[in-house]
C-alpha cells in the first residue's frame, strides 16, 4: 500500500476517521494525503463584504488542513508522511477528482459527518459513495479508536457468485495487518449448494487462517454485531455487489445498511 487518501469536512466528529487515518498511515508506512472541499466566495458575495477575497475560503481550508496535518505529524512523532488538499467545490466531486488524480490504494472517510443521528438513520456521503467506488473504502465511525487489527470479520452473501478480485483484495488486507479472518454468511439452514460454495472460498483462502461460519437471522447488521462482540473483532469487511443506478435509488445496500449501524470500521472491498 503506497497511498491512502481521506476525506474530511472538519466536522467534531470527523475526529475519529482522522485519527484512524493517521495510526493507520503511520502502522504501513503509507503516504497520507488529506482532501477537504470548501465553497469558493462568489464575487457577488466578495463585493458585498468588505475586505473579502476570492481566495478567503481557501486560506481557511489551507490552513484549518495545516493544523490537522501538524497534529498527525506530533502525534506520530514526525513519522508519518502527509499532504493536504483544499478543493474548491462539493465534497463528493473533490473526492472523485482525487481519486482518479492520486489513484490511492484505500479512501477513508467518517460515517457520521455533521450529523450523527441521521447519519446512523439515514446514511451520509460516506455511505452514498459505497455503491460508487472503484476503491477499497474504509468507513469510521464515531467512537471507534485505532488499535492494531487482530480480528477482521468478512461478511459474503453465496447467493450469486462471489467476486474472485474482490476476495483477492479481502485477502490481501488479511495479510497487510497479520490479522484472522473470520467468514460468516448469514443462512439460517444452509443447502447443499451454499455448503460447496463455501468450502470453494475455504479452498482459495487455504493459505490465509480463517474460520467460515453461517449465522442465522434475517438482520445482517445485528447478526454481524453480536458475532463482531463474540469474537472481539476490530474491523468488518464487506464485499459490495454492482448495483444499478436504479436499485441504488430504490434500495439501501447490504454493505450500506452494515456500515450506518456498525460500531466498528467498515471496509467496502472492491
């Protein structure tokens, strides 16, 4: 991993996914790169406030970025490498244009933005990009402190084929943080052919210690909730389906639902 990029608006509780940012960064030795939209001053608004610039907005993006990039690096004792962004323009095209622009390797961003009840109801940005990104996303949520990832959960619907990359990838962040995986899918009474599609995945996980476990139930984010308690997981996984932009209007997401409701990070894994 050479480059993880995140996403902040400055809001309180924003705190949590930067500092997650920055320990993560810091643990692989990745190149941090902060991103931030701010709304330029229009020149109607610049000639009716005096001294006002165009470029106000920006200095206070620059520098409200500044002082978080200073903090990571005390925080971190001058060990990680970071760079800051001040975009001008709305949040979801700032983080598209970075994206293609720096091409990183995850995109971090907080789940609950400038309001964390609707958020937890009814989703934020966050959220609304999970069915959009072409990269892995790690989504964090109030109150969840970064410590070393021992336990990851990876959460597969057997339902249709699952997504050979997509798994590839999960391995792969496996791997980078040395952690267990434990596999679940939620089925009350799996059949024969959901018990041969799980051996499938167990075969091309063999080199990666891992458990597979059906859980039952007819809440996703519930059951994955008390299986995260049970077995002290530090991050949940999730592999998103390709929707339309159709079902994407109609209908929240499995991975959606689970990160709004999640306690712990969530990683889309695509």
């Amino acid at each position: 991993m050479k480059t993880i990029l995140l996403a902040t608006d400055f809001s309180t509780h924003e705190f949590w996914a930067a500092d997650y940012a920055c320990q993560l960064a810091n643990q692989l030795r990745t190149h941090l790169a902060i991103v931030h939209a701010y709304t330029p001053i229009t020149l109607a608004e610049m000639h009716g406030a005096l001294g006002a610039s165009v470029d106000q907005e920006r200095f206070l993006a620059i520098s409200q970025l500044s002082r978080m990039r200073t903090r990571m690096i005390s925080a971190t004792k001058g060990a990680i490498d970071a760079s800051i962004i001040a975009f001008p323009g709305d949040a979801e095209t700032a983080i598209s244009t970075e994206l293609a622009r720096l091409k990183p390797d995850l995109l971090i961003m907080g789940l609950a933005g400038q309001n964390p009840e609707k958020a937890r109801r009814e989703g934020s940005l966050a959220t609304k990009l999970i069915p959009q990104t072409q990269v892995p996303m790690l989504l964090v949520p109030p109150g969840a402190r970064y410590q070393a990832i021992q336990n990851m959960i990876l959460a597969v619907d057997l339902s249709a084929p699952i997504d050979a990359l997509a798994l590839a990838k999960a391995k792969r962040f496996a791997q980078l943080f040395g952690a267990a995986l434990d596999i679940v899918c939620m089925e009350d009474e799996p059949g024969e052919p959901l018990q041969k599609a799980a051996e499938g995945i167990r075969k091309l996980l063999a080199d990666q210690p891992h458990t597979f476990s059906f859980l039952p139930g007819n809440d996703l984010s519930i059951a994955l909730d008390d299986f995260r308690v049970d077995h002290k997981a530090d991050l949940i996984m999730m592999m998103p389906k390709p929707h339309t932009c159709f079902q994407t209007f109609l209908m929240e997401s499995n991975t959606q639902h689970v990160a709004r409701q999640s306690a712990v990070p969530v990683l889309a894994a695509v």
